[in-house]
C-alpha cells in the first residue's frame, strides 16, 4: 500500500509512470511534475480508466474513498464515468453554459 512519504518523494522522469495502491488505485507522477490520481476498473466487459483527481487536492484517503464509491457503483451497473460527466453537465447547465 501507498504511503505520503512514498508520494511526496515521487519525482518526475522522462516519461509518465506510476504508483501503486491497492485494488486498481494508483498515482501517475507526470513529466511536468503533476499528480494525477487514477483507478482501472471494468464496466460491461470493457477497461476503463477513472479519473479521481490530483495530489494534492485529493489526499491518499479521498482516493481510497473515491476508488470505493466507484466500485460500489459498478456493481450496481452503474457507469461512474457517465454519472460524473452527467454531474458536470448538470453543473454547466447551471451555470448558464449551456442553453
């Protein structure tokens, strides 16, 4: 399992590369130095790639919480990357964005 010391002397190479949680989380360290929270599941039979959010806005814990919450909803067939492009559709419509 991941710790805050391993993520806070993560340091950028060349190319992206990635740490290591558990259960399909994991952190990918980006050339420029940014953090990038992600989780692989499998939705209908296809891989997908969940994006949870950056370090350090999103600690260690939220995206063990995150990772979670986008397991509960694949098993009740749920799509947790449509319901949060729908989330933020919804969030753009009412921000006047959209007409």
């Amino acid at each position: 399992m991941l710790t805050y010391i391993q993520i806070n002397a993560a340091k950028p190479r060349a190319k992206a590369w990635h740490l290591s949680d558990s259960q399909n989380l994991y952190l990918v360290i980006q050339p420029n130095g940014s953090k990038l929270w992600r989780f692989n599941c499998r939705f209908l039979d296809k891989q997908k790639k969940l994006h949870l959010g950056g370090w350090p806005t999103v600690s260690l814990a939220e995206a063990r919480v995150r990772r979670d919450e986008a397991r509960k909803k694949i098993a009740e067939e749920i799509d947790p990357a449509l319901e949060k492009k729908a989330r933020q559709d919804r969030g753009q419509v009412r921000r006047g964005q959209y007409l």
